[in-house]
C-alpha cells in the first residue's frame, strides 16, 4: 500500500481518513497538473530550466519535511485519548 494512503486511517477516523485519502489525492494531481506550468514560468522568466526544476524539488523537499514533522506518536499505555508518549531516542 502507498505510504500516502495508509498514513491517514492511522491518524484519522473512518470519515476523516476517506477526506484525507481524498485530499492527498487531489494535492497530488493538482501538483502533476501545476508542476510543468511553474517549471515553463521559471523557464521563461529566467531563461534557465534549472530554476524550474529548483522551484519544484524545494516544494517536494518541504513536502517531505512537513510529513516527517507532522506524523503520528505512539500513544501511551494508560488508556488516555489524546496522550502520546515520547519517541524512542527523544529527551522529552
């Protein structure tokens, strides 16, 4: 299964993990779509395909890095909703 699919049932319930699948899925064609437009703009803004291709690999990167920031903790055992523990490795 595609990690962008299987992340949102994780973190959501029934209701909300189909808007969030559907959400993920509409960023990903409205991006597919965007992407060459933004990279052509640069391209004749500039002169250079290398800014384009800048321009498109930094949203991917923060895509990535705001998926890293945003995932889910494990939950602690004590039956509170809402309470997460700590990641392993992590002081706090």
């Amino acid at each position: 299964m595609e990690p962008s699919i299987h992340f949102p049932p994780t973190v959501l319930t029934s209701a909300g993990a189909a808007a969030g699948i559907a959400l993920i899925n509409t960023l990903g064609n409205a991006s597919g779509f965007l992407a060459p437009y933004v990279t052509g703009w640069a391209r004749d803004a500039t002169g250079d395909i290398d800014t384009g291709l800048w321009i498109v690999g930094i949203v991917m990167v923060a895509a990535g890095v705001g998926a890293a920031v945003l995932r889910e903790r494990p939950r602690a055992k004590g039956g509170e909703s809402g309470a997460t523990a700590p990641l392993a490795g992590s002081t706090a």
